[in-house]
C-alpha cells in the first residue's frame, strides 16, 4: 500500500512539473513587440511594458533575427539599446 502512494506521489511530481514547463512556454509573435517600436525607431526609453515583452520573448529573439522581414528591424542599433535598457541584452545566435 505505502510503495503505491509513493507512486502515485511521483507520477503527480512528474505531471505537475510537466504542466509548469508547458505553461510557461512562450508563443513567438513579433507583433508581441509593438509596443517597443517608438523605442526602437526613436531616442526616447522604453516603456515598462515594452520590457516585459521583450523579457517574455527573448527565447525567440534568434528565430526573429534568422527572418529576413524582422532582421531588418531587430537587427539595429537602437533595437539592441532597447534590449539592453530592459536588462536583456541579444542573445548570441
């Protein structure tokens, strides 16, 4: 009886663990960044909002880089400043 509670027990770990890591994936949408734009396109800091996003997407900031219609974008000077003024800098793709 106790070695099938413990079982249970860990088949419940594993699911839960699992339901975690899939929650807190996140879905790639560049459109996710629009509130970064006058950032980006301009001198003026970015907003809380556009930091967040941009936390929230930097696992897909490669794929967007890799895209030749979103490089053109992503892949500047003050798109780079943006992140880094977010406290998170490019990734090295």
């Amino acid at each position: 009886m106790k070695v099938s509670y413990i079982a249970l027990c860990a088949v419940m770990v594993i699911l839960l663990a699992e339901a975690v890591q899939v929650s807190t994936a996140v879905t790639c949408s560049p459109t996710q960044l629009s509130s970064c734009v006058s950032a980006i396109t301009s001198s003026s800091p970015p907003s809380q909002l556009c930091c967040s996003k941009i936390k929230e997407q930097k696992p897909c900031l490669c794929q967007y880089l890799k895209n030749p219609n979103l490089k053109k974008f992503i892949n500047t000077g003050n798109a780079r400043k943006v992140a880094s003024t977010c406290g998170t800098p490019f990734p090295k793709c």
